[in-house]
C-alpha cells in the first residue's frame, strides 16, 4: 500500500521510535481507511514513511486485519485465485 500525501499534519505525528524504513525515512502513525477485495474494513493505523510515503501494517494490528478478513469471508482468496496467463 502507498500514500503519496498523508493527511496527518508534520506538527501531530506521533513517531514510530524502533522502526525505520528501509528508504531511510522515519515511520509515523496514521490512520487511514483499510479495504480488502473491495470490502471496507474500517479505519486503521498504520504507520506511514515521512520520506517515500510507504504504508506499513503494524504487527499489533497484522492480526487483528487477518481475524476481520476471516470474519467476512475473504481469508486465503488470494491463494485461491487462479494464476494470469500471459499470452
């Protein structure tokens, strides 16, 4: 997941203080909107790069998306889809 433009003000960041993105920018928590397959999840936080704009899922949170997906449906749907052929 990418973001550009983060709606967070430079002012109000609350800093990620162990994590470092591999760009060498610093992570920063953000809320933003979550959908997966077109389905909205709900607003989330993230943690965002203030240099490249990378979107990361934070860990505490990886398992809370994984049990929302399970819940609706949606788990494993990415395995389940067919491979695209190139032709």
């Amino acid at each position: 997941m990418r973001n550009s433009v983060s709606r967070t003000s430079k002012a109000r960041r609350e800093w990620v203080p162990t994590r470092r993105c591999p760009c060498g920018g610093r992570f920063f928590h953000d809320v933003q909107p979550y959908s997966n397959h077109g389905v909205f999840f709900g607003h989330y936080v993230f943690w965002t790069c203030d240099k490249c704009g990378e979107t990361v899922v934070p860990p505490s949170d990886s398992e809370t998306l994984d049990q929302v997906a399970k819940a609706k449906g949606l788990y494993g749907l990415e395995a389940a889809a067919p491979p695209i052929r190139c032709t």
